[in-house]
C-alpha cells in the first residue's frame, strides 16, 4: 500500500511541476512579446521544471531504494542514489541559475549622416539578447515638433543591420536648429538620443564689373549640412526683390554668375542691387552696382536684326535737311544743330528692320531728346544713310549719346 501512495504522489508532483512550467511558460512568453521577463515567471516555471524530475526521481526511485537496501546493504544504497542526487542538484542548479539570470535585450550602435532633406540613421545590432527587441525612431525639430517617425521591427533586423531614413521635415524646406533623435526599445527606454544640427552652407562673394555686366563669384566657405539652394537677382535700386526673375543657383565650391539687367539698362547708367537669398529666404548679400551700356567710337559698328549699323560721322550745323521738322531747316535763334550720320547694311538673307531711341548728353550734362531718329527696313546686302538729329544750345557740345537699337544698348562717345 505504501508503494502506491509513493507511486502517486511522485505522479502528483510530476503533474503539479508540468503544470507550473506550462502556466509559467504562457506567462512569460507574453511578456516577452513586450520584451520583458518576471522574475516570478521564471521562479514558477524553474519549480515546475525542478518538480518534473524531483517527484519520479525522489518518490519512484529513491525512496523504493531506501525501503529496500537501507539497513541491509546502506553502502550499496548509498552508491545507489547518489547519480540521482547528483542529477537533482544539477537540475536544482539550473533552476536556480534560470531565475537568477534575468534575459537581457539586445544591444546596438548608430550612426546618423544627413543625406539631402534626411537624417539616415544606420543600425547595427552588437549581442543577439535573450528576447526579441522593437525599436522606435522619432526625429524632432528645433522648435521641439515632430518632423519624422519610424518603426524597426525585430524581423527588420534579422542579419543584424538595418537603415532607416527620416525626412526633416513632413513638407517644405527643414528648419534650420538643432534636430533631436530619441530610439527607443521594446520597452519605451531610451536607448540613444543625439542632438543633430542643421544648417545652411556659407559663403563669400566678389563683385566685378564690366560695363553692362555684373560678374558675381559665389564661394562656400563652409560646408552645411543640407543641400542650399540660393536665388541670385539683380534688381533695380527701388524694386523689391523678383523671385520670379531670380536665378537658382547650387554651389559645390565656387561659382562665376553673368547678371545682366533682363530689359536693358535704358539710360546712359543706373543703379542696381545684387541680391541673394540662401534657402531660407535670408537675405545673405546685398550690394549696390552701376552699371551702364557699352560704348562705341565714330566708325564703330553693332549688327542688330542683321543689319550692320556705323556711326560715320557728327557734324555741328544751323542749317540742315535732316531737322526732323517739317517747315524749319533752320536751328532756332541761338541753337544749332548736332547730326550723326550712319549707315546700315543688311547682312542677313531676309528683309530686316532695326529702329532706336536716344538721349544726347551735352558738356552742361542737360540731356536733349533727337528730333530724328534712325530707321532702317533694308532687303538683303541693301545699303542705306540715316540721321540721328538734336538741336542744342550754341554754347553746348555734345558729350555722349546714349541709344537702343533692338534689344543691342550703346553709349556712342562724342568726345
């Protein structure tokens, strides 16, 4: 009878072990899902497994040994039990050192670049750990609001790298400051957090000028961290800034920019603003210039719709053909006249015309309109002379003229 009571209650623990591991197991696989581990959960299932072995080693084996060989033979009892004591103390071991080992999650390194508008962030997992680990990325902006989120899974990082990138901003241009990256594991700790700056490249500039022409050399002088785009214009004194005339200009090192006013400077000079915007919209140069158009000589010619035009010669007269007026040849009383002769050749394939505006400058620097002005319509290879006539003072002397032909400006010097 006693043996049956044996037999059963080794049975009992065997079950009541199973049953703990089991229950254990369940608990602590759920927790794991989280990336955590109990400490009561390991301690329930390492008494299961500890139960497992205990109850048919102690009550089926052990004990049947005892009642058999104790007083007749102890010695051979002894020899008898001690692999199964042995056994239990290492199981009685294990368990222990199960509950006492608490299961650690893996651990990584990072490194951020920016790339573009994105902060790249690459991951690389340095120990496996004990449990299956989640991480989370969010990237901030220096005004503390969220530019970007992401979610590495533990799949994700399967062959123990992974690279994720967040965009610095959802829409538009990223804000200049300084970015926060916060990862975060499984178990919402912060695992890594990394103040990134952010901001534009800087720059030196040069100012040349050749006439009607502004040379601007654009040097960076300090590498940003994010690609800047800057607008370059040139504006009239009193305009304000022509974003839709602007030109978009990356530089990588250093760049030479042609500006030019777009619609012709329009009097013999003028004063401009060369303007330049970084990404932002700052306004990081800003500068005065004068420019004025190119000039020419007596016997200097521009080709303009195919045509050839030459100023051949000035002449001072009081009398002239070429007054512009219908009834008067004759300057009035105490002016004279100024008539430059030109010429102008077709040198195209096709009938062409070219026609001018002009404003004389004289040695009191008044300014006089012509009362002609030059008008050319010639076939191909045709040859004509026109006029260009002012009436001046006596006691003035004509200086410059300043005409327009076409789209082609000169300053024709006189003097």
């Amino acid at each position: 009878m006693k043996g049956i009571w044996k037999g059963l209650i080794g049975l009992g623990t065997l079950l009541l072990g199973l049953a703990l591991w089991i229950a254990g197991s369940i608990v602590e696989g759920i927790a794991e899902l989280a990336g955590e581990s109990s400490f009561l959960t390991r301690s329930v299932m390492g008494i299961g497994f500890f139960l497992i072995f205990f109850g048919p080693i102690f009550f089926w084996i052990i004990l049947p040994l005892k009642d058999r060989w104790y007083e007749s033979h102890p010695k051979r009892f002894i020899v008898a039990i001690t692999p199964f004591v042995l056994f239990l103390l290492l199981i009685f071991g294990v368990v222990i050192s199960g509950i006492i080992h608490e299961p650690q999650l893996p651990t990584y390194s990072f490194n951020t670049t920016i790339e573009g508008d994105k902060i790249v962030v690459d991951i690389n997992r340095i120990t496996e750990g004990d449990l299956p680990d989640d991480l989370s990325l969010k990237l901030t902006d220096p005004e503390g609001e969220q530019a970007d989120f992401d979610f590495v899974s533990n799949s994700d990082l399967k062959d123990g790298k992974e690279r994720v990138g967040l965009n610095l901003a959802y829409f538009g241009i990223p804000k200049a400051g300084n970015y926060t990256l916060i990862i975060k594991n499984i178990r919402d700790e912060t695992i890594y957090r990394e103040e990134i700056e952010v901001a534009p490249s800087k720059y030196s500039f040069s100012i040349s000028i050749v006439d009607d022409e502004v040379y601007l050399t654009i040097k960076k002088t300090e590498a940003g961290s994010i690609p800047d785009t800057l607008k370059v214009a040139l504006d009239e004194k009193e305009d304000t800034f022509s974003w839709w005339d602007a030109q978009e200009v990356e530089v990588t090192d250093e760049k030479t920019l042609t500006l030019k006013p777009k619609y012709g400077i329009g009097d013999f000079s003028k004063e401009y603003l060369v303007k330049v915007k970084d990404i932002y919209g700052n306004l990081i140069f800003n500068k005065t210039v004068v420019l004025k158009p190119k000039s020419m000589k007596l016997g200097e010619s521009i080709v303009v719709n195919d045509i050839r035009i030459t100023p051949i010669s000035a002449t001072y007269t009081e009398d002239t053909e070429h007054s512009g007026w219908f009834s008067r040849t004759e300057a009035k009383e105490g002016y004279i006249f100024l008539v430059i002769e030109f010429k102008g050749k077709n040198m195209g394939n096709y009938k062409s015309s070219a026609y001018d505006e002009a404003l004389l400058r004289t040695t009191k620097g008044h300014f006089y309109d012509p009362t002609t002005y030059l008008s050319f319509s010639l076939q191909p290879e045709e040859e004509e002379i026109d006029y260009l006539t002012f009436e001046i003072p006596k006691d003035q002397k004509g200086v410059e003229i300043y005409f327009k032909i076409g789209e082609e400006e000169r300053i024709l010097q006189l003097q």
